[in-house]
C-alpha cells in the first residue's frame, strides 16, 4: 500500500501441514462468532514465520499457513501464480462452495522489504514485521473462513501477493491484485479489501477512490453496530491499495484502511501494536454487512438507505 503525499494510488500442496503443527482443528462455521483473539492468534503465527518477503521461507510458510487453516474450515483453496511486471506472484484463491462469487474479500499476505518509514537511521534497510501492514487482513480473512454463515452467498477470499514493495528497483505497487483482477474470469458485484484494520486506536476513514455505495453500504452497518468511533463517516485519503486493479476492471471495490498507523513502514509494526478488539470489530461489520447486503447484490438491487 501506497501513501502518497497528496494522499494517492499452480496449485501448492500443503506439505505435511499437520505434521508441522500449524493447522489448528476449527468448529464447524455455523456454531462460532467472530473471534478477535483467535484473530489475533493468526497475527502473532504469521510475525513468527519472519518477512513474508516473494521468494524467502517465511512467505513459504506463511502460504502454507493460510492454506492450512483454511482447509480445516472447510474451505478450498489453490495458489494462482504468475508473473507481471517482471515478478512472480502468487495469490491465493479460496472459496468453500462452487459457484460464481457475489462478494470478493481480499488482503495482502505479504510484507515490506524496507523498514524506510522507520525514524532509527539504523533500520531502514531492516525488513518489516507486518503485524498490522499484512498480517492483520489476512487474520480477519481467515476468521471470517472460520465464521461466515453457511447460507451466505457466494463469496471468495484471495490473500494477494506482492502488494507492498512500491518505490523499490524492480518492484512497484498491487502487483498481486493487478495479476489477479487482469486475469480473473468471475465478475462478482463486490470486492472488499481490507488493510492494516489491526491498530489499537482504530481510525477508519472513507477512502475516496473507492465506491460510494459500498462505502455508504459497509458505514452505515458500522454505525449501526455502535461503531462509528472506528468506521469514521468522512473521507479523507485517497490511496493506492489492492481494490484499484478491480475498479479498473470496472468492478464495485471499497478499500478498508486505517492510514493513520505511525508504525506504518516500520520494524515497530509488530503484534503489541495490534488489537484483538480492532480485529473482532472490523470482522463483525464485514459479517453484518454481508447478511444485510448479501442477497440484494447478488440479485444487483439494493436500495439506498
């Protein structure tokens, strides 16, 4: 993710997931809540398997880890690979029923190369942690797989790679997601994108690229749910983040996104800066808005309030 200064733009196999212990057993969907602790889990296990950096063992085993915890909710997942802009990427797809997905929830899984935000003029060479800046989406993620409601519609989850590594030689911006979106075959009628949604003192503003409908749509269940402290009813940044490919594509994508994280780009975005409370409220609203929203985007007539 991107913030300018005017405010801008194969299949894997699980390999012995068991064995290794990362795959936890998980009550069936329809008898749990949203669990911001059990989030909170994911983020200290995905900061534990080091930079989640393309091409190192802790993005190998962060891809495991996903896939791991997604098949023991009952989910199906593949790795979609596949290169641009002269880097390989490989997103991972999910999706527990077969049937074109009315509702794509996406985060990036992996992490800045360069702390170059951090104020230490010793570490910005040093690799980011990503507790907030990664691991905080793909945590809510994988506890919506764990949560969502059996009759939900359709929906598919993709964790995107290769989001974060902009301003560096031979790298740039949403490469995942622009693999993704250029190459997809469904056209689902919403695409949310959740990012660094973990900070403590959560500050979510409307962001301006993004669609006002789905805006108007997800603060207005925020609000309903006496959330308004953290879904914040005004618009403030304009940012360069994984729901831009899928706007260009033509589709309806809202970004959720907290900007105001001053460990952002730093060696300090590790776990203790992290909520679980955060975490459980962001998730709350996602399943309230896909219950009251589901079934009239599916049918493409939802009523404005």
């Amino acid at each position: 993710m991107q913030k300018k200064p005017f405010f801008v733009v194969l299949s894997v196999l699980l390999l012995g997931a068991v064995m290794l212990g990362i795959a936890r057993p998980r009550p069936e969907a329809a008898n749990v809540e949203f669990d911001g602790e059990r989030a909170y889990q994911d983020v200290i296990r995905q900061v534990e398997f080091g930079p989640r950096i393309p091409e190192t063992a802790g993005h190998a085993r962060v891809i495991t880890y996903i896939q791991a915890e997604l098949k023991a909710a009952g989910w199906q997942s593949e790795v979609v690979a596949g290169e641009f802009k002269g880097q390989v990427v490989k997103n991972i797809r999910a999706w527990r029923v077969e049937a074109e997905p009315v509702i794509l929830l996406g985060a990036h899984y992996d992490t800045r190369i360069y702390a170059d935000n951090d104020p230490n003029p010793e570490n910005p060479a040093q690799p980011v942690p990503g507790a907030n800046d990664g691991a905080s989406g793909v945590a809510v993620l994988l506890e919506l797989a764990r949560t969502l409601p059996a009759d939900s519609v359709p929906v598919e989850l993709v964790f995107f790679d290769a989001e974060d590594n902009g301003r560096i030689e031979g790298w740039d911006w949403i490469l995942g997601s622009s693999a993704y979106a250029a190459s997809m075959q469904s056209q689902p009628a919403a695409v949310v994108i959740v990012d660094m949604i973990g900070d403590a003192d959560l500050n979510i503003f409307m962001e301006r690229n993004s669609n006002p409908e789905l805006t108007r749509q997800i603060w207005g269940v925020a609000r309903r749910l006496g959330y308004e402290h953290a879904f914040i009813p005004e618009y403030k940044y304009r940012v360069l983040d994984d729901h831009i490919p899928f706007l260009a594509e033509g589709l309806n994508a809202v970004d959720i996104i907290d900007l105001d994280y001053p460990y952002w780009h730093t060696i300090a975005d590790t776990p203790d800066k992290v909520s679980a409370g955060s975490l459980e409220l962001v998730g709350k609203t996602l399943l309230a808005w896909l219950a009251e929203y589901g079934t009239c985007l599916a049918q493409s007539n939802c009523n404005a309030e």
